[in-house]
C-alpha cells in the first residue's frame, strides 16, 4: 500500500491544525449543525418506511423531508403547509388533464402547456402553490407504471403526507428550535448591525473614507430585517398552531426598521463636510453622541438575548452635553 506525500496537497488535507480549525468552525455553527441532524434523521426515517411498506413512489417521501425540514418549527409548518396544498392542486389538475382526449403528441404537448399555464399564474397569484405546475407536469409525464393516473396522484399526495408529518416530527424532537428565539437572535444581530454603521458615521466625522463600509452595511441591514420579518411570520404561525405559546411583538420589525431610517437621516445630515468652524465646535459632541447611541443599541441587542432592560443612562448624559454644545453654538450666533 503506498504512503500518502508528505508534500503537496495530501500534506494539506491530513494537516492537524487543518482538522482542528474544521472542527472549531463547525462548532462555531451549531445551528445549522442540529438542522443538518434533523434532516438527515427525517431522510433516514422516510426512506425506512418507504423500503419496508415497498411504496411505489416512496422517494416522494424523501423529497419531502428535504424540503420541508425548517431550521424552526413556524418553518417547517408554512413549508409542510405550501407542499402538501401545492401537490394536491397540481395533482388533481394533473388527473382532470390525463382525461382530455389527446390522439397525437402535439395535442398531448398542448394539454400540458395549458395545464401548467394555469398553475403557473395561480402560483404567481399565490407563491404557496408554487409546488402544484411541478406536480402536475409529473402526473402528465411521469406516470408510474400500471398504475392509473388518479391511483398515482392519490399515492403522491399520501407520500407527501407521510413526508411532511415526518419531518414536522423531526424538527418537533430532534433539538426543537423555536422560531421566538430565532426572533430573538435576528433581532439583536440587526442592532448590532445598526450599532455598527452608528460607528461608521463616528469615524467618518473623524474624517475616515467609510462611504463603502457604510453602503455595504446598509444593504445588511436591510437583509436582516427581510429575514427578522420572515421569522416573525414563523413565530406567529407557532404560536397560532398552539405548538408555543411565546409572542414577539408585532411592532418588533417596524421599530428596527424606524431605527435604521433614522440612521439614513444621519447619513444624509453628513453627506457634506462640515464647515470648519460646525466642525470644530459640534464635530467632538456629535462623535461622543454617536458612540453612546451606538453602546445604547448594543446593550439593547444584549438585553434582548438575556430576555432584560436595558440602561440609557449613558445615552442620556452624552445626549444631555451634546444639546448643551448645541444651545452654546446657537447662542455664539454661528448658526
């Protein structure tokens, strides 16, 4: 048996510090770790009962699985939801389409076309059927063997079922994540985000080049919020279905949201260099202002993962000495 070289890319793929960082990534996500678990068990589970029941379309159930299995439970229900609505119009129009009287191919292409023509604009009307032109196309043309068509769309949709309840079990039991914490998380990594870019403005009346940093936070920011509103939608389809009874406020979103155009308003403010003698008598103020601003946030993102209040007192004092410097400037008629 060869030895594997000590040189080249073989001494880099069997590297003990390579490993050892591998692993500490991985830790790092543990998330995403347990999601991955949760899938593959509910795979593993489905692809049991599809072997030993001898399902004649048993991957169905696996699909499923895969798609289905969200990192929260709220997830899992819209996703379990939108599949199982999906497959059961898509199939029934599939059927109804199988029994049009189609004698040459091109009469048969044309039935398909129009059938999914008429799912693709339902589901564009609404993204929940987006599942059904898929299904209907595979009980137009991929048909099991000997077996009727309205048999075969009746055995999609009861492995779909099965599918869906499997991984609705899994994501259940298997490290149950709920989608309230999941809130939580999203919500203080945006304020940090926000906390950031408030250091940003700090720096760049410091007279820092921070235009690109700044952009490439806010596109962030809007990302995160997209993601805090998907969540929210999650949390409170668990709480609806009674499989947890924590709330987020509904209000949570558009709070962060007034917070993050309150930043754009900053921006805009210090869009142009301050005269020299604004700078001189507000720049320190207003760089003192945002770095408590930017604390505040912080501790507001803390508190919210520690489920406490948080304390503005230090916000409040440098809010206090910045509209004192304000008033003098005013009052030294250089406004």
């Amino acid at each position: 048996m060869s030895q594997i070289p000590s040189v080249g890319p073989w001494k880099r793929l069997v590297d003990p510090g390579l490993t050892r960082r591998a692993f500490a990534a991985a830790g790092a996500r543990q998330a995403e770790l347990r999601h991955a678990v949760r899938v593959s068990v509910a795979v593993g589970v489905c692809f049991a009962i599809s072997a030993i029941f001898h399902l004649p379309q048993g991957y169905w159930m696996v699909f499923t699985a895969v798609i289905v299995v969200q990192t929260s439970i709220g997830g899992t229900l819209a996703a379990s939801k939108d599949r199982l609505v999906g497959t059961i119009v898509g199939g029934l129009v599939g059927v109804l389409a199988t029994y049009v009287k189609a004698n040459t191919l091109v009469e048969e292409g044309a039935v398909l076309c129009i059938a999914i023509a008429i799912l693709a604009f339902a589901a564009a009307v609404r993204p929940g059927l987006k599942v059904a032109p898929i299904t209907c196309a595979i009980v137009l043309i991929g048909q099991t063997r000997g077996m009727p068509p309205l048999e075969a769309a009746a055995w999609r949709v009861a492995e779909i079922v099965l599918g869906s309840l499997v991984g609705l079990g899994a994501t259940l039991f298997i490290f149950p994540a709920r989608a309230h914490g999941t809130v939580v998380e999203q919500a203080a990594k945006t304020m940090e985000q926000l906390a950031a870019i408030l250091d940003l403005y700090a720096r760049r009346l410091g007279g820092e080049p921070v235009v690109e940093a700044v952009d490439a936070s806010h596109a962030a920011i809007r990302r995160s919020l997209a993601t805090l509103e998907t969540v929210m939608a999650e949390a409170r389809r668990e709480s609806e279905s009674r499989l947890s009874n924590l709330t987020a406020p509904d209000a949570l979103p558009r709070t962060i949201w007034r917070v993050r155009n309150d930043t754009v308003t900053v921006e805009r403010a210090l869009s142009r260099p301050l005269p020299s003698a604004v700078a001189a008598k507000l720049a320190p103020a207003s760089i003192a202002m945002l770095g408590a601003e930017r604390d505040a946030v912080l501790g507001y993102a803390r508190a919210a993962e520690a489920h406490r209040g948080a304390d503005r007192t230090a916000l409040d004092v440098a809010h206090a000495a910045f509209q004192k410097d304000v008033e003098s400037f005013r009052a030294a008629g250089l406004n």
